[in-house]
C-alpha cells in the first residue's frame, strides 16, 4: 500500500495571510498543498485563479495540488501549469474532449488528475484509468468547504482501488470533502492514500496543524 499523505486545503486558510498559512502546512508535516480553483459557474463559488498561485509559488517547495473546479477547462489549463502546478485536476464534465485535456497535462510535464463527483460514475474514467497519475474522489459536492462526509462514496473507492489491483494500475486515490477523524481510517481502509482536509487541520486541536496531519495519516 502506498504511503498515506495528507494534503491540506487552504480554501480554509486565512486568505489574508496565505504565504504564511502556507508555511505553518509545510512546517507541519503536509506532503503537499491541495488548491480549490472554482469559478463560480461549474461550482456555485469563487476563489482564486493563477496569479494568485504564482504568487504562492514562491511561498513553499511542496507540490502544488490544483483541482480546477472550472468549465470550459482546457483552455486555462496552460495558465495553471505556468502559475506553478504541479498537479493538475480536472472533472470529466467540464472539458469537451478529456482525452485532449489529458495530453495537454502530461505535454505540459504534470501529473495528471481527475476529479470524480459524488454522482460522477467510475465508468466514466475507466478507459483513461492507465493513462493518469491522480483519481480523486469528491466525498461532498463541490463549491463549498466545511460540508458534511458522504459515507456512500466508500463504496466508490473500494471499487476504484479492486479496478486499480486487477489492472495493476498506479495511479493515487485522493479523497476530499468532510474529511475527519471519525472517517479518515474508513476511507483509507477502502484504498485512499492521498487525504484533502481543510477545515480538520486549521480548526481542530486548536489549530495545531502538524498534530492534526499527524492523526489524519493514523500516526
């Protein structure tokens, strides 16, 4: 099994400090950090776009873990690679051609992720499964931090990683939405190696961010 790692999501941040929200991640233990890109159209919210990652960039040697919440995406994806992702995230229904959204990524030297929604069947990726680095798994609808874990979505990561075995696949099972201490092992159990969690690591413990990772990966 692959090493868990937890990537924080700093869509709970204090927007007014980000630079050193995201130091405080690193100094705490984060694998990586986990950007929410929404345009307000696709996702019924706003955050921010790539001037404000290149800005970040400079802020932390962590990946950057961008998950484009933001239809028509192919033609911002180029943008994103430059502002300094280093993972590049998209959802199926958001591009005309995903296969084409796909090669740009990986033309553009970048891991190559895609985002399922709680609705979003497997079979939807299945043929592309071999082609990606990331599946990563929405546990709430998007749009919105702070909503509530959907426990019908383990079933949907038991299946994913039986697909991954019987193929002998290698790409990363990342899960996002609600994730806590009460279901952190539940979803790791099913197959999830890579954690998103916002509002767990800045708010719980009092804030203590490297005990909060701590506990998400078991440790």
């Amino acid at each position: 099994m692959k090493k868990i790692q937890i990537s924080p999501s700093i869509l709970s941040a204090d927007f007014s400090q980000l630079g050193n929200e995201i130091k405080r991640l690193e100094e705490g233990g984060a694998d990586m950090i986990h950007v929410d890109v929404m345009d307000g159209h696709f996702v019924p919210n706003l955050t921010i776009g790539p001037p404000v990652i290149k800005r970040l960039r400079n802020c932390t040697k962590l990946p950057f873990d961008v998950h484009l919440m933001i239809s028509p995406v192919h033609k911002y994806i180029e943008d994103f690679s430059n502002a300094g992702a280093d993972i590049i995230t998209i959802h199926p229904e958001a591009t005309d051609n995903l296969t084409e959204s796909i090669n740009l990524i990986r033309k553009l030297n970048k891991k190559i992720g895609v985002s399922l929604n709680p609705d979003t069947k497997l079979s939807v990726i299945e043929n592309i499964l071999d082609q990606i680095d990331l599946v990563l798994i929405m546990s709430v609808f998007p749009g919105f931090g702070g909503q509530k874990f959907m426990p019908e979505i383990v079933t949907k990561i038991k299946n994913l990683k039986k697909i991954k075995e019987e193929k002998k696949f290698n790409f990363d099972i990342e899960v996002d939405g609600g994730i806590n201490f009460n279901n952190n092992k539940i979803v790791i159990e099913a197959g999830a190696n890579i954690l998103v969690s916002g509002t767990t690591i800045f708010k719980e413990n009092n804030g203590n961010i490297k005990k909060n990772i701590d506990l998400l990966k078991l440790v």
